[in-house]
C-alpha cells in the first residue's frame, strides 16, 4: 500500500534525496574556492534535500498534526482541516513550510551551474504537487467517502486513485532531484589520485570550465 509509511517506495525516495543532496555538497566543495554563491547555493539545497530525506525516512511531517490539534493533551478536539478526518491536519503546518522550502530552493537554484538548477526546481515542484497537492485532494476524498458512508475507507478506489497519483508525482520529483546534480559532475585521475570535477558550461566536458574537489 503506497500511502503507508516505511514502504519501499518511502525507503528509495530516502536514498535518491540522500543522494540529491550528497550530489550539491560535492557542487558546493567543488565551489568553496573560486564560486562562493555558487557554494551558498550547493549547501542550502544540500541541507533541505539532507532534511528531506531525513524527515521521509522518519515520518516527521505525519506528526505535525500533534503540534496543530494535540488531541492527546487535555482532550483537544482536531482542528477538522478536513470533515470527519483528523489524519491531514499536519497540512496547516506542512503547506507554509512547503511554501518557504520552495522559495528558499528558487532563490538558490538561481546560482547553479546552468541545467541543474532547472531539473532541481522541476523535481521539487513535482514532489510539492504529490506531497501537499495531492494530500490536499486526498484528504477531500477521503473526507468526503467517509461522510458518505463508503465501505473500504482508504482502500477505496477512488482514494487509491488519488494517493497513487501522489506517490508517483513524489518519486518523479526525487528523480529529477537526484539526477540535477549529475548533470555537472564527473570524475578522473590525475597524478594517480581520483578526483570529481564539477561543469559549469554546457560545453564539451573536455572544453567546459570546471572546478575540481
């Protein structure tokens, strides 16, 4: 079932953001001497990817909802972001951090080398779509199937439909996350020590300029 957590697809969507953002570290060490925004830019998208992945590997963003309608401390009521359902209320919390995450990673992606920076806001426009978008329109179904009195709850259809859809955007998104930064990165020896270089040209990678860590 796709919507759990701890699922593969959850675990492989842990490892690419991993990945994504080991990719703009080595884009941000490649950088550290002669391109200092350029390395600003590495390590603040490194540091969300990092972030990202972390909080897909331990389910934090499902527990905002404790924060928003603590419903085991004193009796509180859900907020009811969602008719008859508690299970979204972390979208009031989640969507204004979305928001930031989204602006913050623009504004950086701005200074990467040229083509990373497009397939980085591309893929987190993607996994937003799926991971706030589609949650949205997953907690309007699910809410309004449970006031209708539909039988199967979340493993109806209509549901399904929608929280596959999510998923799916989600793991397009993460591709193309992990993928930026490969765009500008190789590898090569030199002297018999093994080095990565980082493009910043779109250029024959033999011609291209390049920094080396």
């Amino acid at each position: 079932w796709v919507d759990a957590e701890q699922t593969i697809p959850s675990w492989w969507s842990t490892l690419l953001l991993a990945g994504a953002g080991l990719g703009q570290f080595v884009i941000a060490a490649a950088a550290r001497t002669a391109r200092p925004k350029v390395m600003v830019a590495g390590l603040t998208i490194g540091a969300i990817l990092t972030a990202m992945s972390l909080d897909e590997s331990a389910s934090v963003h499902e527990k905002l909802d404790q924060i928003v309608s603590p419903s085991d401390a004193g009796g509180a009521a859900s907020l009811g972001i969602f008719a008859d359902s508690e299970a979204f209320d972390w979208l009031l919390l989640g969507i204004p951090i979305a928001i930031v995450v989204i602006v913050l990673v623009v504004l950086a992606a701005r200074r990467l080398p040229r083509g990373v920076g497009r397939f980085v806001v591309v893929g987190l426009a993607l996994f937003f779509t799926g991971a706030v978008g589609f949650e949205v329109v997953g907690g309007e179904t699910f809410a309004s199937l449970m006031s209708a009195g539909a039988a199967g709850d979340y493993r109806n259809p209509v549901y399904a439909t929608v929280t596959h859809i999510e998923e799916l955007l989600e793991l397009i998104g993460v591709a193309f996350l992990a993928v930026a930064p490969l765009r500008v990165i190789g590898y090569g020896s030199a002297r018999g020590a093994m080095h990565l270089s980082v493009r910043y040209t779109d250029e024959d990678p033999a011609e291209a300029d390049a920094d080396r860590t």
